[in-house]
C-alpha cells in the first residue's frame, strides 16, 4: 500500500500514556472540490483521447498509416500514456486519501497498525525497540502549513505519525520523547535528511529519567 499521508488523528482518552490507540483519516468533505476539480479535468483532456484512438483503430486507413510508421505510432502512445497518467495519478491520491484511514495501537513495546480501505486491509507490526526516535516536521500543503511528530523507523514505511497540529512545541515532543523512552530526532529525518540516529540530548535525559 502506498504511504498515505492523514490530516485527523484521533488518540484514545485524548491522551498519550501507553497504551495509546490512534485513529487515523483524513477531512473528506475538505477534499470533495479538488475531486470534482480533478474528474472534471481527467473528462476534458482524457477521454477525446481515447475517442480518438478508439477512431485511429477503427478506421483501416488511419490503422495502415499506423503500421507503416511504427515510430509514429510509439510516440502517440507514449503521448496519450503521459496525458492519462499525468490527470489521473494526482486523481487517484485524491481518491485514495478520502477512502483511506488507518488504526495504530501501541502497546507491550510493540506498534501494531491496520490500513483499511473498502478494497483492503493490511496489518503489520513492529517492536517500538526497532524504531530510531521522535522527529518534528512542518508540512506545507495547499490547504496550509502544520506540524507533524512522527515516530521514526529505519523503514520510512514503518514510520507512524503520532500527532498534526497547526503547532507543535518542545514541551510536546519532550513528552512523546519520555513515554516511548527514544530521543528526538532532527527534522526531517522521517524523509532521509539527516544523520540517522541523531539523538537530541534534552530527549535523551527525558528518556532516561523516564
């Protein structure tokens, strides 16, 4: 399943001592306008091309043109691959990201997470031992700007964000740093950028008063 990035995180009894359980989605009616955006576009610019090319492969004269030009043919392909792919991918996330939501449940040092959508659900684990930190990250999206904490593993598809908000302090990620016993990470981390395992000593000294 593709990472899927989730704009609501729901904690259970609204706090974070373990065990915690996270439920996890994203604003569908925030997303309904860039939908109806994006379908309405993928009409416009996809299907007179594949009226036309249900045209050229009905027609025997413009289906002889084609066989006798064969380098032709390739970059028409190729041309009308680009175009459905180019409207239909972003179409796609889109899709994805209002159908899916995802349950997290830490506990017994152990992160448990099930992804489900109407046409699937995928589960896996992974001991929290296994996972490098806390990093804090500011997102920007065309609905605006947000931090995210995420718990960090070498596996970037293994990571789990813990929590989204317009703002996230220092006293915050100390706090996740002490419960999960892990240090704070750099920024971006979650996405490849720093070293790994940079550790933060303020979180260290927190996980080891912890």
């Amino acid at each position: 399943m593709q990472r899927q990035t989730y704009e609501f995180i729901e904690v259970s009894d609204g706090q974070f001592p373990l065990p915690i359980t996270l439920k996890q989605n994203n604003r569908k009616l925030a997303r309904v306008p860039g939908l109806v955006l994006m379908t309405t576009l993928a009409g416009l610019i996809v299907v007179p091309q594949i009226v036309l090319a249900a045209y050229a492969f009905a027609s025997p004269e413009v289906r002889a043109s084609l066989i006798d030009h064969p380098w032709a043919t390739v970059e028409l392909a190729v041309a009308l691959l680009f175009w459905v792919g180019l409207v239909c991918w972003p179409l796609r996330s889109m899709l994805m990201a209002m159908i899916c939501h995802r349950l997290v449940e830490i506990r017994d040092r152990e992160v448990r997470v099930i992804d489900e959508t109407p046409f699937s659900t995928v589960a896996w684990r992974a001991p929290l031992t296994t996972y490098e930190g806390i990093a804090l990250d500011v997102c920007s999206s065309l609905s605006g700007v947000r931090y995210e904490a995420t718990l960090v593993h070498p596996n970037s598809s293994r990571s789990v964000v813990l929590m989204v908000a317009e703002r996230i302090g220092d006293r915050e990620i100390e706090e996740l740093c002490r419960i999960f016993g892990l240090p704070r990470l750099p920024a971006g981390r979650m996405r490849g950028f720093g070293p790994p395992g940079s550790r933060n000593p303020g979180a260290d000294l927190a996980a080891v008063a912890a």
